[in-house]
C-alpha cells in the first residue's frame, strides 16, 4: 500500500489505514481489526455489515470525504433495500468500495462484539461473543479429479472463508448435509459451536443456501427454592421471554441439608431428585419457548449455574460427599456437555456449559454472582452478598476475595412463614407501620397503591391480597421493631405492653395482624412469633457469614454492599439494616444487583471469552469454611438480637431510632415497655431462637 493510496477512518474504533482502490470496505474493516459484523461472508445476503459513511472535512481525523470517495450504489445493494430496506445513508460495507479518503462509521448495531445493554444503570453491558454462531460458506461441488467428501469439503469451506480450523461434525449433521447442500445450491448456512476446549469448534446444524432465522440458547439459575430460565436470541443478545417456577426438590425437603440427608436416607434419592429438577428444565424450556414462538429445535445452547448440591443432583451425582467434611465435590472445573446428556429437550445437537464451582459449599451460582459483579475488580472493598436458601457470600477488592456460604433456609424467600408465598401478583412487597397508631399500610406485587390510599381495593380486584413474599417479611419485621411493637429479642409484644389491639394471642406467644380480610372471605395475615424466628435465623446466618469474612480479611468496616438474589432488587437496604442482615455501612451504600447468578449465567452465555475469565477468576478466590469457624457461632448467636446484640451499628443509629422496648416471652406477660438495654426487664420465659 502506497501513500497515494485513499485512506480510510473507522468509527468510533478511530482504526485507519490506506488500502488500494476498490477495496470493499468490509475487507478493510477486516483488515484493520474493525469490529464489523458480517455472516454470508461478503457476499450480500446477511445486511449485517451495514455502515454509515460519513462526508465533509473531519480536521480530528486529517480527512476530507467527499460523496465520490465511495463506488456508486450497485445492484445487490438496490436489490436488498427493495426487499428489506436500508436505512438512509447506509451503505452495505462488503458492496461499498473504497474509491478516496473516506471515513466510515460502524454502527452500534453492525458491530460483531455489540454490547447489549442490560436495563440496570449500575450494571455493565454485555459484549457480544457466543459460542454459537451462524456462517455462511460456499462449497466446492465434488469433483472426480480430486475425491472428497462434502463434509470435508465444508470443513475446508469453514476454514478458508471464516477461520475455523477443521471443526467437527456429530452424525446427525452428516445426515443433512448431502440434502442441504445440494438444495442450496452448494451453499449452506452452519451454526458452529466454538466454546468446547482446547478450542475445537463443532458443527451444530446446517441449512440451505442463507438461513434468514436466527438461534437461541438458555440461561438457567437452578436455586434450592426457585429456577429460573432465560430464553436469549444468540445473534441479537435480546432476553425473549422469561419463566420460573419452584424447584420441585422442595418436596424432598427445604434446604441444602435435608436433600442431602434424604439421598443419604433413601435408596434411589439422588436419582429422584434429579429426574424431578430436570422435568421442570424442560417445562420451563417449554414454557419460554411457547411465550417467545420458539421452535425448540431452534435452541443450540443452554448455560447453567447452580449452588453445588444442585449442581450435582443437575448432572445425576449423589451429592452425599457435600453433606459432611471436608465437603469434596465430584468436580469444581466448568464442564462442556451435549445437552442430551442431561435429557435436555431442545436440538439434538445442543451444547451445556456449567459454571466452574469455587469449592465446598459456594457453587457455580456464586461464580456466575462473581462474573457479573465483579469483585476481585473493584478497587473498594465490597461485600457481595447473594440472598437465598443458601446464602452466598464474597468480601473482596482487586486484592484479593474471600467467600463463603451461609445456611440462611429459605424464610427469605417466603418459605416457613405462615402467609409467606412467592413473588407474585397480590404478595405483600411493602410496608409501612406508623409508630404512634401501630397501624399498618402495606402495597402488593401487581398495584402502584397503598393499601391506605382510595381505589386501592379496586386496583387489587378479585384476587386480593394473598400472602407476603420476601421482601414483604423483612419489611414487616423491620418496621415492627422501628415501631416499639417488637423488641431487640424478636419478642411481639402485647395489645397492652404496645398499646395496639392489632397484637394479638397466638397460643402461648402474640402476632401482629397485618391485613384482614376475613369479612369479605379473605386472609387474615399475620405476622407470627415462629415468623419473626424464622427471619431471625435466617438473618443471623447472613450476618454472621459476612461478619467471618471481614475478621478474615482484618476489617471491621466494608466500603459497599451489593445484595444480590431473586428478590435482591426488591430488598429496602434501610430495612436490611435495620433486621442485621448485613453489616453497618452508609445506606447510600447499599445496592441491589438484582439475580446477578442469572445474569453472569447470561454474560457466559452470550461472550464466550467470559467463561474463560470466570475460570480463572474462581481458581484466585478463597473459600472460608463457616462449619469448621468457632467464630461463625459467636456471630450468629449475637446477630440474632435486632439488629445485633453486642455490634453497635452507629451508621444506621445516626438515620433511625429504636425503640428501647422489652416484651416478656410469655402470653400472660404484658412486658415493660420503655426498658432500655440497662433498665430491668420483667421476663418468666423467653421463646426459643
């Protein structure tokens, strides 16, 4: 290339160099490493490459363009834009040859690496890369000079016009492909598989000439309580449609442990629990696939994640190792499986990735948590905590990161609370209770109304108010405390120690009626003393995972808390507070992350080079035992007080006052109200923790 030869810029990238004239732009863009995406390979069929040239004196760039420095508008471009449609000013980049200095803006949306923009502020883009991807190639027709097979001639089709070294072809693919071919003329689109190691790729579909659909891959986070699916367009990086449903596990019991215990107990256990979790994969691949018009054959991948016991019982191994020391998992590396192998209804030729696991008990969902959130990147130290029946916990900087997990149960999520219920439409999601009247106010899941404000019966219609869901139980809890009707024990008090008729008998303990609607034959939702037990085991087991990293680490403060899980974008950082889940920090410095393990199942999905960074990412981060830390114990035990018994909590001290009150544990004990921690405290007996 001489200097006389015309120059051209690429935007936004700024790359540029001098090509000969006539050289496609595309060829160019190629050339120079420009992120310019194209699938029929130049030949213009896809319309991927679309650029926007840009004309006028650029004095930043050195360039004059003018309208000539680009060949003239040719048939395949006229052709397309009367089928399709350019948008004005849009040239296609493999048409579009270079005549004279030019500069050439790629748009967003031509991008081969685009980002797709999640919908949090606070969270990073995505940058496209999947493992599956869709290539256009022509064929030699096969020849009695020079023998070969059509498959080895799309192999070396695949290689010379994309790079891909001689990828591999299961038996299904070669069944097709004689037809394929020959239908489309010696030209076929391939969907080729990248992500499998050592980096060998491997041929997933084919079909005749240019394929104008597009291909489709799952993300699934499988929790103790609830799994969650993703439905993604691997070409656009758009989420279709999502769906979740609770695990059915559930029925062979409610935590880590007891599912645990009963594969250990029951012959065939671990085998029932696999069939059951894989059954509801395949209602939920039904169910995104039926919402977004999806034909499953359609869905080349799947990525999932999960805490390890699930992880196990997903790939059909009796987790029974994990239910003691020193809790060895089968495998802590990321696995590459066929999708059949895990009974996975969707093409026959689909590829899983999992995850790596970090260790014992902190699984590949606390590695996709890591993946999205990023803290072994963070330049302040952030504690990262994934809210669920088993809690995942990470305290880190770019220094270093600690992690461990946390038995929380899943009273978090609804569970083991008398009106507890899932996230749905007519759950109680907030509250609010007045300190003066000890009166309630309360919104659901499905209405912008107060329950206190005009029309709200209305707006709620035939379905009512059903229950509370998670966020709707800490709210509540916190708020009862702030309102002097509980006190730092978790006791609820009496109509008479707390001057409210809304506190009323239950057995040998009291409850807060929250909501009424037994007239109209509705529930009548109360917030119990076994609840409010519930919440504080759970909420102690948090605390004290996260308080055993920062003694590891040799802190007593965190910089930032991200709370992340199912129901973490729905968690009030005030009432957290409040209830001790977390440590003291500037509520200004309480963020929810939303279903990070989702998302980083998304990320791996979508970038292929993310799931290389986890794996690396994993092997750096140290696991803390809390089953074998004397001083897991000691924590939990203090953090059962609300907020805490001995931690002074000054940042949430200096925003909110609480209420000195003390309850007696028994029902025929009014208690004495307006005690502080030092006054005398009148007590017969005091419920169970």
């Amino acid at each position: 290339m001489s200097e006389s030869d015309p120059l051209v810029v690429f935007t936004p990238s700024g790359k540029r160099g001098r090509f000969p004239a006539g050289t496609p732009i595309l060829t160019a863009a190629r050339q120079l490493g420009v992120d310019l995406d194209s699938v029929c390979g130049g030949r213009g069929i896809c319309s991927k490459c679309q650029v926007a040239p840009q004309f006028g004196q650029f004095s930043k760039h050195g360039v004059t363009a003018a309208e000539d420095g680009l060949s003239e508008w040719n048939a395949v471009e006229e052709r397309y834009d009367s089928k399709r449609g350019l948008p004005a000013g849009r040239r296609l980049g493999c048409q579009a040859q270079l005549l004279g200095d030019m500069v050439i803006d790629v748009p967003a949306t031509s991008q081969l690496h685009k980002q797709v923009v999640r919908k949090r502020a606070e969270a990073r883009d995505i940058v496209m890369d999947p493992a599956t991807r869709l290539y256009y190639v022509e064929v030699e027709k096969p020849d009695m000079e020079k023998p070969s097979g059509d498959l080895e001639r799309l192999r070396r089709a695949l290689h010379e016009q994309w790079g891909l070294d001689h990828p591999l072809a299961d038996l299904g693919v070669m069944r097709a492909l004689q037809p394929a071919l020959r239908d489309g003329g010696w030209k076929v689109t391939c969907a080729v598989h990248r992500g499998e190691p050592g980096g060998a790729a491997r041929i997933i579909q084919v079909w005749p000439g240019f394929y104008e659909g597009s291909i489709y891959g799952l993300a699934f986070d499988i929790g103790s309580t609830t799994i969650a699916c993703h439905l993604v367009d691997l070409q656009s990086g758009d989420v279709l449609a999502s769906s979740g449903l609770m695990n059915p596990q559930i029925r062979f019991g409610e935590d880590l442990m007891s599912r645990v215990s009963y594969s250990m107990l029951n012959p065939g256990g671990a085998e029932a629990m696999t069939k059951v979790v894989r059954e509801a994969v395949n209602t939920l691949i039904g169910e995104v696939a039926a919402e977004a018009g999806v034909d499953r054959a359609e869905i080349v991948e799947a990525v999932f994640v999960a805490n390890p016991v699930m992880h196990h019982l997903l790939l059909g191994i009796d987790p029974k190792e994990l239910g003691w020391a020193p809790f060895a998992l089968a495998t802590a590396n990321a696995l590459h499986l066929r999708a059949e192998e895990l009974d996975i209804e969707a093409h026959p030729g689909a590829r899983v990735y999992i995850l790596p696991c970090i260790a014992g008990h902190v699984g590949a969902d606390a590695a996709a948590v890591a993946l999205s959130e990023g803290p072994n990147v963070s330049e302040d130290l952030v504690l990262l905590v994934d809210v669920g029946t088993n809690a995942e916990i990470m305290l880190g900087d770019r220094t270093g990161v600690l992690a461990c997990s946390s038995p929380t149960g899943p009273a978090f999520e609804g569970a083991q609370i008398s009106a507890g219920q899932r996230a749905a439409p007519g759950a109680i999601e907030k509250v609010e209770i007045d300190p003066e009247t000890k009166e309630p106010r309360f919104r659901v899941i499905g209405c912008e109304l107060w329950s206190d404000e005009p029309g709200f019966e209305a707006a709620i219609g035939d379905r009512g108010v059903t229950g509370i869901c998670g966020s709707g139980i800490i709210e509540v809890i916190a708020e009862m405390r702030l309102a002097g009707i509980m006190d730092e024990d978790g006791v609820i008090g009496s109509a008479a120690a707390t001057g409210t008729g809304r506190c009323e008998l239950d057995g040998r303990t009291h409850a807060y009626l929250l909501h009424d609607a037994a007239a109209a034959g509705g529930p009548r939702i109360l917030v119990t003393q076994a609840d409010v037990r519930a919440i504080q085991l759970a909420k102690a087991a948090l605390y004290a995972g996260a308080r055993l990293l920062m003694d590891r680490r040799g802190v007593e403060t965190v910089d930032r808390v991200v709370l992340a899980g199912a129901f973490g974008a729905h968690i009030s950082p005030r009432h957290a507070m409040v209830l001790g889940m977390i440590p003291d920090c500037p509520l200004e410095k309480v963020t929810s992350a939303g279903n990070a393990a989702g998302t980083g199942a998304r990320i791996a999905l979508l970038n292929v080079a993310a799931r290389r960074e986890i794996e690396s990412v994993v092997r750096g981060i140290h696991k803390v035992e809390t089953a074998v830390e004397p001083r897991f114990q000691e924590h939990f035990v203090d953090a059962i007080a609300i907020p805490n018994k001995t931690a002074p909590f000054p940042l949430l001290n200096a925003v909110v006052s609480l209420p000195h009150v003390a309850f007696g544990g028994g029902a025929g004990d009014d208690g004495a109200a307006g005690a502080g921690r030092g006054g005398r405290r009148r007590r017969r007996s005091r419920s169970p923790a």
